[in-house]
C-alpha cells in the first residue's frame, strides 16, 4: 500500500512480514534501516496497527507536526511511531506499538521525498523476505480489533457511536485517528 502526501511532498508505503523470529530488536531495526535506504523506515507491531488509515494519518500527523514545530522527536518515523500510538512520551509510544522480542508480526511503513525510493525498498524487503511478506496482517481482525480498543481506550458504545458504526473495522480505525489527532492539538 502506498500514498503521496501532496502537502509535504512525500511519498509513503507500508507492508508487514509474517511471524518473524526477532532476538535482538535493535539489530533488526539497524539492518531494516540499511535495507532500505535510502527511504527512511519505521517498524511496528502489526498485531498493533489499526489498518492503512491509521498509519496514512499517523505520517500526516507527524509532518503537521514538524512543520509546525510541535513535533516530540527529530526524526520523522519515530514521530511517525509518536502520533500513531497518539502519546506524548517516546518510551510509552515504542511500549504501545513497537516490536518486541520473540515470534512477532511487523508492520514495515517507509516514507521518501522520492516514489522510486519507495518502489526500491519495497523490492528490497521481497528479496529479502520473500513469503513473509503480507500486507493482510495491516488489517483487523476480532482479536485484534479487542487489542486496539484496549489499548487506545474505546468502548463498544464509542464504537456504535461513530459514523462508521456499520463497519465496526472502519469506526475502530476512525475512533484510534480521532484519539491521535486529539493528543496533536493538546501539545
């Protein structure tokens, strides 16, 4: 999945790699990082991730961000990972949705000034991982649709509340964008 960002001139995509078996979260995200250079990454837990539209906004975000100068970290993808867990501290944004060790499911979003940086690190990450790519895990299902309201607080009435109240997936994701855009104007 990919998008353009037309008001920050920059280019986005995102995949996810299946049951990955990580030892040292650190040394993955370093060879990640290199993979796909040079697009800039940042890595999730997929099991995390509330769809396209969650992450889509978490990048929107986290540029209106730093254009604006209220942005908590310099780099562009952990303010990425910031607003998408729609906290104001790095430590509890990396607790709430990024990886940990073991057998884990990740959700890859890269972002460049540049469409063919992006088309190049996706390539990157085919060749190197092959089978374990797919994008379906950026999805929800019912378990993880009970994980993202417990972990971003929404409650089964919030959710037959929202306009989307037809497709419980769509308003889960809209009530988790509502909740990091409320965290952006109180900073």
């Amino acid at each position: 999945m990919n998008a353009e960002i037309r008001e920050y001139g920059v280019y986005i995509a995102a995949t996810a790699l299946r049951n990955l078996r990580i030892d040292a979260v650190e040394d993955f995200l370093r060879d990640v990082k290199e993979l796909v250079k040079p697009a800039q990454v940042q890595v999730f837990n997929a099991d995390r991730v509330g769809g396209w539209k969650h992450l889509y906004f978490a990048a929107f975000l986290a540029l209106k961000a730093m254009d604006e100068g209220v942005n908590v970290s310099e780099s562009l993808p952990m303010e990425v990972l910031i607003q998408a867990s729609a906290q104001r501290q790095i430590k509890k944004a990396i607790e709430m949705l990024g990886l940990g060790r073991g057998d884990v499911n990740a959700a890859i979003f890269l972002v460049s000034e540049e469409r063919e940086n992006l088309s190049e690190a996706l390539g990157k990450l085919r060749e190197t991982y092959g089978k374990a790519l797919d994008e379906e895990l950026l999805g929800i299902n019912g378990e993880k649709a009970e994980e993202l309201k417990r972990l971003f607080d929404i409650t089964d009435a919030q959710l037959s509340a929202e306009n989307d109240a037809y497709d419980p997936k769509e308003a889960l994701t809209n009530l988790i964008i509502e909740r990091m855009t409320i965290q952006l104007f109180r900073r």
